[in-house]
C-alpha cells in the first residue's frame, strides 16, 4: 500500500508513542489505479483531518467534497462544514460544498425511520453520498475516489467499502479507494488533530434518526440529552468511546 521512508536515527520505538501525531512516520501511499489526484467525500472535520494529512505528506492532490444532506438540523450541518473548510485551507486543499438537499436524503430513507444504526438506512444513506460523489468525479475529471467515513472506528468498514465500490463502477474506468485509515493509529491521530485543531465535537453521526436514538439511549441511562454546538476538542472533556462520531 505504501513505501515507509527511512527514519533519521534508524530506531523504532515499541510503544504505541510511535503512532502518536508527533512522531509517527508516515508512509508514502500508493493509490490502487496509481493516480496522484483524488475527489475525497468528506464527512467532518474530525474524520478527514487525519485523512488529510496522509495525503497530503504522500503529495495526492486532494480536493474535498462535502456532501452530507444526513446531517440535522441545517445549522449542525453548517459547523461541520465550516470547520472542515477550516482545515482545508489551512492545507490548501481545494473545497467543494455540494448540494444540501435534505429533501432527497428523507424520501430516500423513507420507511427506514426505525432501522438501526450500521442498518439498511446507513447503507442507502452512503449509497446516496457516494453515487453523488461518483457523478461529480465523473464529471469532473477524476478517476479515483474514497470517503473519510471508514476512519471512525463506530463505523463499518465493509459496508463503506461496498457502497463506495458500488457507486464508482457505474462509471467506467473509476476507482473507489479502499485504504484502511484506521490502521497504524490513525483513529488515535484523529483524536490527536482533533484536540489540537479545536474541531468542533459532535456527539451523534449526523441524522435525526441518530439524534433521536443518541438520546434516548442517554435517558436510559441517566444522562442529559446533547447539547448541540457547544463541545470542542481540546477546550472541553472528550466524549467516551461509546459516543465518538
């Protein structure tokens, strides 16, 4: 997947210290169809940065594409959105904020209202995402795609995969991109990035649905509803493993 460039003191530390932000060692990725230009459907600050960062330091050009017609209500949609602009330019990635047609995205999953997470809602919700993603690539000149979804550890990756695989081959010649970026501490740098960025920390995935269950599991189990907009990374505590986006 990736060629690791040598370390300038020839030591590997044997702790997980070595996967830390600071001193982790990136490799160098190779894409599956060897392309050095990627469309990456970003889904929040959050889970692109470190997303980013990888590609960055394997010199990809990357432009993000944030199209998240999930997310609820309109103005948690707006914080994320700002802050993965945020980190964007800080990188100097191009952004492209696609179209927020909520509309869509509810008659899509119609009938799904009750379906749990990692369900059949979750998978026509990254149908619908990726199969946008996979036009605007199409139109636009790109042959390789991915997600910034499969980072969070609360998601399934097989299932992300096959959506993605699924919406790049109606266009012939396109590629969906695979790439485990959990592996190698990523999940751990994401939080580190994070705390050191400031992100904005949501505490649901992002649709109604989500909201709704978030909370009543917390009235199950004594806790207050979210409180949306108002918890940061590295400002505020972190959330428990149990309520990471």
């Amino acid at each position: 997947m990736g060629r690791r460039a040598k370390s300038g003191n020839g030591q590997e530390k044997n702790d997980m210290s070595r996967f830390s932000a600071e001193n982790f060692e990136r490799p160098v990725l190779d894409t599956p169809n060897d392309s050095k230009r990627i469309l990456m459907h970003s889904c929040c600050a959050p889970c692109a940065a470190e997303v980013m960062d990888a590609l960055a330091a394997s010199e990809i050009e990357t432009t993000i594409f944030f199209y998240n017609p999930n997310i609820h209500p309109r103005d948690e949609y707006e914080i994320r959105k700002e802050e993965n602009i945020r980190y964007a330019e800080k990188l100097g990635m191009e952004f492209i904020d696609w179209d927020y047609n909520a509309k869509d995205w509810f008659d899509r999953t119609k009938g799904m209202e009750d379906e749990p997470e990692r369900g059949i809602r979750c998978t026509e919700c990254f149908d619908m995402r990726f199969e946008v993603t996979a036009d605007y690539a199409a139109e636009h000149g790109f042959d390789l795609i991915s997600s910034t979804l499969g980072i969070s550890r609360w998601k399934n990756m097989p299932q992300i995969n096959g959506c993605g695989e699924l919406a790049a081959s109606r266009h012939p010649g396109m590629h969906y991109w695979t790439y485990n970026w959990r592996k190698e501490g990523g999940s751990q740098r994401m939080i580190e990035i994070s705390k050191r960025e400031e992100f904005y920390q949501q505490e649901y995935c992002g649709c109604v649905y989500s909201l709704r269950d978030t909370n009543a599991w917390r009235e199950q189990n004594g806790r207050d509803k979210i409180k949306r907009k108002v918890k940061f990374y590295g400002r505020d505590a972190v959330l428990g493993e149990s309520e990471e986006a």
